[in-house]
C-alpha cells in the first residue's frame, strides 16, 4: 500500500486557522468588518467541508464547527450593533458555539450529511481500523481535544469579560485573542508532531507496509478481504465470545461477535461465491437464505470487508453447536450494548442493520411517514427480515434515518422535493 504522507489535508487541526486569523486580525478591523468576515468566512467554511472528503478524502469535520460557529457568531454580532450595544470579544461567542457543537457531535451523534456519506463509502470506525485507515480515528480523537479546549477557553473568557476586563487592556487583549490563537497553535503543533509518530510507527521503513495492509512481492499488490456473517434465527442471533490476540489491535477489541469470520486473500471468485463456499463448508448448508448488508473498500482498493446476514430454519439451527457460544434476543443484545460487551465490528454491523430496518419501517424513500400516526414507530424484530423487501446495502434508507419529515430540516426538504416535483432514486423496492 502507497504511504499516505503527512499534508494539511489530514492534519485536520489546520482548519481552525480562519478562526486563529479572524481572532488576530480583530484589533486590526472595524466592527462592521469583522461582523461582515465572520459571517462570509463562516458559509465559506461550511461550503467547502464536504470537499474534503470528496477531494481529499479527509474529515471536514472541524472546519465544519468552525464555519457554524463564525457564521452564528456573527448573526449574534449584528444584533449587538444594531442595538448599539458594546461590541464584544469574538471569543464569547465562537468559543462556546464550537464547543456546543464537537459536544452535540462527540456524544449526542449529530453530525453534518458528508459524515454519512463518509460512513457509507469507507465503513463505520471500527470497520476502516480493519482495512489499516487510522484518520477517522484521529479525527475523532483531535474532535475530543477541540471540545476540552473550547470548554477552557470560553470558561475563562466570559470569567474576565464578568469581571470587567476590557478589549483594550493589556491582560484582555492577551486572552480574548492571543490566548485562544496560542492554543490553538499548539493544538496543531501536538496532531503534527503526533501524526508523524504514527506515521513512524506504522510505516518505520517508510514503505508504507502497514500491519493490516496486504502484502506486496513482486511489484504486485495482493487483494486481501474479511466476510462476516451474521446468524438469525427467528427472534435471535448467535454470539460467541471473540478475543483479540493481536498486539496492532486496540485494547477493548473483544466482546461478543458472530461467529463466521472468515479472511482471504487473492481469491478470483465473487464475494457472494465465497459466502455460499464458506456457508457450505461451516455448516453444510448448499441452499441457505442469505442477505447482503453491506461492503466497505479501502481506499487503494485491495482490501474489502463484507457483511451478510444469513437466516436459518429451525432443522438448521443445532449446526451452529459447533461454535462455542448462544442464541442471543434482541433484548439482550441491546443490554449488551448498554454494558459495552459486544465486539465493536458487530456493534457497528447491528447498528447500521437496526438504523436501515428502522427507517424503512417508519417511512418511504422520499422520508414521508408510512403510517399517519405522529411518532409512531414499529418496534424492532428479527424474524421478519428475511421478508422485508428492500436492499439493506442501500445509503438511501441511512439518508432517510436522519432527513425525514419528523424532523425539521426533513419536513423543508420534503417541502422542497413536493415544490420541485423531485424524488429520491433508488435500485431497492419499496418496504
């Protein structure tokens, strides 16, 4: 695998700069100016997040915060002068909008549409650990550092602007502008300095051989792949205890898994063949009832993981007492889930699974309500999947899960698509 080399397009840290130059030019601008910079560079900012992902293949995340919070904190500035008020710092107010927002982000998973497409292109976290793409991990993990620091910066802003501490003075001046820049600075410097360790110790020849990448020999670059499969039976799944022994993996990389894991490499057959291959050499089963769910690529293409779900009929179901492990209810899993007990790839399987059954159950592909009672959502099952008639691989019904009309930016877009006349396309059949 080539070497993804340290650029500014994954030292993502480097997107709070329109804000580190807004706050040092502010002295320097009027009111008006500063106002009018916030509010353009902010939409600027917001523009051109999804265009890391899409050109760079990189997170926009931060840029993303930082365009919301100076195009808010701009509004707000408006307000302040035509109400001929005292222009306050910037820092008040963008300080805490970034934090509220890696907040709603980091815990409360609201997150822009890019960060959707993102997952269903590359995976889910775990599953691009998987195919050796640490940068989401790192996104997330300067995500954290973002949110810590704007809770400092803007605790001690509003404490001094409390207290009286003017924009003129010397000790305002130092942290109402150069202490936020400075930490910043410094937050650039660390993930530099960090990503260039990362680097070292992920590629010490400086080859780009990773330790989940396939191996090259020959000027040839091996194809290397995982297919999982997820076992349902009725109303449960089967879940077996899983380990990790590999000192390259994550320390919590353990829990409850499914049990058929299988890896290869440098096969010519199709994914689906192999399923059938492996489904009929585990469990001698020639004709099993099998679903796809979904696939994610790496991004040199040589690596693949594939998810499928296979169901199996009541005179099949003692074949799986071959592997060391139960049956598991819905129930359970999700007090499971709650306990951090399951392995996080199928976490992040059975939430994409509950996430696309869910939103093709409440509504249709344009995000209206199949059901006209408001808030009414048909409870979660298993044993009606396999009847289910949709394409579980499908982004569409993940767009639908968050843009419906039970939200509100949902309900404008509908009101846009019935205006325009316009509908989503999809290859699936209705629910």
């Amino acid at each position: 695998m080539k070497n993804r080399e340290i650029s500014w397009t994954n030292i993502y840290s480097l997107q709070l700069l329109p804000a580190v130059v807004l706050w040092v030019l502010t002295p320097l601008l009027g009111e008006w100016v500063i106002t009018i910079a916030s509010i353009v560079v902010g939409a600027l900012c917001m523009y051109s997040a999804s265009f890391f992902i899409k050109l760079y293949k990189g997170c926009g995340t931060i840029i993303w915060v930082v365009g919301w919070a100076l195009l808010l904190s701009g509004v707000l500035w408006i307000g302040v002068l035509l109400l001929h008020l005292p222009f306050v710092p910037m820092v008040l107010f963008q300080a805490p909008f970034m934090a509220l927002l890696t907040y709603l982000f980091e815990q409360h998973n609201i997150q822009p549409t890019f960060c959707l497409q993102c997952v269903v292109k590359r995976g889910g976290i775990w599953e691009r650990n998987l195919l050796g793409d640490y940068t989401r991990l790192e996104a997330y993990y300067i995500i954290r550092i973002l949110l810590f620091g704007s809770l400092i910066v803007a605790v001690v802003a509003w404490a001094l602007f409390l207290w009286g501490i003017d924009t003129q003075s010397r000790l305002g001046r130092y942290f109402y502008l150069f202490f936020p820049a400075a930490l910043c600075v410094a937050l650039i410097l660390f993930e530099t300095i960090r990503r260039w360790l990362l680097e070292m110790a992920i590629h010490p020849s400086g080859k780009g051989l990773s330790l989940t990448t396939s191996v090259e020999s020959g000027g040839k670059q091996h194809f290397y792949g995982i297919i999982r499969i997820l076992t349902i039976c009725q109303e449960q799944i089967f879940l077996i205890e899983r380990k990790e022994e590999r000192e390259h993996e994550r320390e919590n990389s353990s829990g409850l898994d499914i049990p058929i894991h299988k890896t290869y490499a440098d096969c010519i057959a199709s994914e689906k063949e192999l399923v059938y291959q492996i489904i009929s050499e585990e469990l001698q089963i020639e004709n099993p009832n099998l679903r796809h769910l979904n696939s994610t690529i790496s991004e040199n293409r040589s690596r693949q993981v594939g998810h499928y779900i296979l169901f199996l009929s009541d005179k099949d179901t003692p074949k799986m007492n071959r592997y060391p492990g139960r049956w598991y209810t819905v129930k359970e899993i999700a007090r499971l889930n709650r306990e951090h007990r399951l392995h996080p790839l199928f976490r992040e399987c059975y939430a994409r699974l509950c996430t696309v059954v869910n939103a093709a159950r409440t509504y249709r592909m344009n995000g209206e309500r199949r059901y006209p009672i408001r808030g009414y959502k048909p409870a979660f099952t298993l044993r009606h999947l396999q009847e289910l008639n949709i394409e579980f691989d499908d982004p569409i019904w993940l767009y639908v899960s968050r843009h419906n009309e039970d939200r509100l930016l949902g309900r404008i877009d509908l009101w846009f698509q019935k205006l325009l006349r316009k509908r989503h396309s999809s290859t699936c059949c209705d629910a």
